[in-house]
C-alpha cells in the first residue's frame, strides 16, 4: 500500500468487529467520505467525544523454563496425537516445540502462541456431522476458558465462523480436468476479537482463532494477546470523527490527485501484531482510502486524542507485522 506522499507499511489488518464510523460529507472537491463504507458498521460513534485510558503492556515471560512449562501444558490436552516430551528449537523469533504432527510456536516478543496439526490443516477429512456446525463456536469457547485462563470473558468478543476451502476435480490421461469440480470444507476457523470497556483492538494484535477440522475436531490454535495494565489517570477525552476527518482532509488538501475518496473509518485500540514488541495501547483512528477505481486501497492511523498523524512508515523499528 502505498500513498503519494509516503510508504505506508502494510501492516493493517483491521478486524471486521472494529468500531467503523460512518462517514457521509463530501469535505472537499478532491477528499469525499463514502456514505456506504464497504465493511458493515458494528457500532457508530456519531460525534460523541467520551474520555478512555490508555493500557500498560507488561512484558512477557518468554524465557526457556516458561515457555516450556506453557508448551508442555498446550500439548498435554492432545496427548493422542503429541509425541511428548516435544523437541525444543529456537527460530529466530520464538520457541518452538515439535511433538509429532503437533508444532506450537511460542513469539518471545509478545507471548503469542500458534498451534497447528500440521497433518490436518488445510485437508479434508469428511463432511461435519448434519447439525455440528452450529456447535462450533461453543466448542471454542470452552476451548478458551481451558487453554487460556489469562483471557477475560468480557473482554473476548466472537466474531464468526470462517471456512477454508479445499476443491478437487478429477483429471483425464492428458491432465485435463474431467467432469466437475468438487469442494468442500478443509477446515473451520471460530474468529475472536478483544474489546476493552467496549472499545475494539484493531489491527493484528488482540485476536484469538481456533482451528477446526473438517470432522469438527480442534486442531489449533492462533493466540495474540497481550497482558494490560490500565494506566491510572491516563483518561483522556478522544477527538470525534469529524474532527479526524477535517485533520485528514487538511493533510491531503495540497495533493494532485483527481480523486481521494474515504470508505474506512475506524476506532479503537491499535495492537501491533505477535513478532512486534509493544509498550502502550492507545486510542487510534485508522482511515482508509482509494484514489482510483484500480487504486490499492492505503490506511492511514491517526492518534485519537491529538489527532496526530502516527502512521509507521518503511523503516520504522515498530513497524510490519510480517506474517
């Protein structure tokens, strides 16, 4: 993603339970705020300004006597498919322990842990039970309350219930495909937000999946969430959209682009993602915008109480989350 002022770090993955602010005024002959954003409004802030406080991250306990404690503690609830004691290597970032098809990884940065039966994910296995779908979403939440008791029930918000395709199709003595093709599901994942006081965290930090097979049966997990500390007297009043919105428009105002037009606007806590080390969550604006039909779409974040434009740019030692 890239702007014509600067590079922007593609480091944006804003979930789809963040607070999106509609945006509906045409500012400037060049900046229009979309009426219809392309992403469906959860919660609208209209132009109310409320006071939030800022978070303490406390750092993680990563060193090898924890994580090993923590891996030996994730892999015992599969202790059917886990080749246990697991095998302990280092990769540059993180822990990681091997027990049989079973990997789970361990970020020293965050804390953030990934867990994944290396032999199921992505493979079909046979059709889910009629009616075991709807139970999914159960089934990962009392996976969290087992696995993670670090993690609040009121700050855990469940987002849905995403499907990974596989698709096969038979192929004639030439290796052409013959006849149709056949798909199904490969696995299930149960998708979770964090949300402080009712604020959402956005970008790649604050998210819990929880990866199904496709007969329904846990397989992993993917865990970014940092321990928080509310800072005393750190509440501060945050701007309102329009506010944002006219610092947005009056960075942009000199730019030679026929068009810029806005179609996202989002509020909440910014979380880096589980390879970036963090030492505050603040209250963010994250804006997004085209200026073109064919245009990458480019985010732009914005410090909610100064309305201080805060994106990381290429090079910044706090910047991309890269996977």
């Amino acid at each position: 993603m890239q702007s014509s002022h600067a590079k922007s770090v593609s480091w944006i993955l804003v979930s789809i339970g963040a607070m999106l602010v509609p945006a509906c005024t045409l500012f400037h002959r060049h900046v229009e705020f979309s009426p219809e954003p392309a992403v469906g409004i959860l919660k609208s802030l209209g132009d109310k300004v409320r006071r939030v406080p800022a978070y303490e991250v406390v750092s993680p306990r990563t060193n090898e006597d924890e994580a090993g404690r923590r891996a030996e503690e994730v892999l015992s609830i599969f202790r059917g498919r886990a080749e246990l004691p697991a095998k302990h290597a280092r990769n540059g970032v993180g822990h990681v322990y091997q027990a049989g098809p079973l990997q789970f990884e361990i970020a020293d940065a965050t804390g953030a842990e990934i867990l994944v039966d290396l032999d199921r994910y992505t493979r079909f296995e046979g059709q889910l039970p009629k009616g075991i779908e709807e139970k999914l979403p159960r089934l990962a939440d009392d996976y969290i309350r087992r696995l993670f008791p670090d993690v609040r029930p009121e700050e855990v918000h469940f987002l849905g219930l995403k499907k990974i395709m596989d698709a096969t199709v038979k192929l004639d003595r030439k290796g052409e495909p013959a006849g149709e093709i056949s798909a199904h599901v490969a696995n299930y994942i149960a998708l979770y937000e964090r949300r402080l006081d009712d604020i959402p965290v956005i970008g790649p930090g604050g998210k819990i999946r929880i990866y199904f097979s496709s007969t329904g049966e846990v397989i992993g997990h993917a865990k970014t969430w940092r321990e928080l500390r509310r800072i005393p007297g750190s509440e501060k009043a945050v701007l309102s959209p329009s506010a944002v919105r006219a610092a947005f428009e009056k960075r942009h105002e000199a730019e030679k682009v026929a068009a810029l037009r806005v179609d996202r606007l989002y509020f909440g806590y910014f979380a880096e993602g589980r390879y970036t080390r963090q030492q505050v969550l603040r209250p963010v604006y994250v804006i997004g915008y085209v200026t073109g039909p064919a245009a990458k779409r480019t985010f732009e974040m914005y410090d909610a109480v100064t309305g201080e434009d805060i994106t990381p740019r290429e090079g910044d030692e706090t910047g991309a989350d890269r996977r």
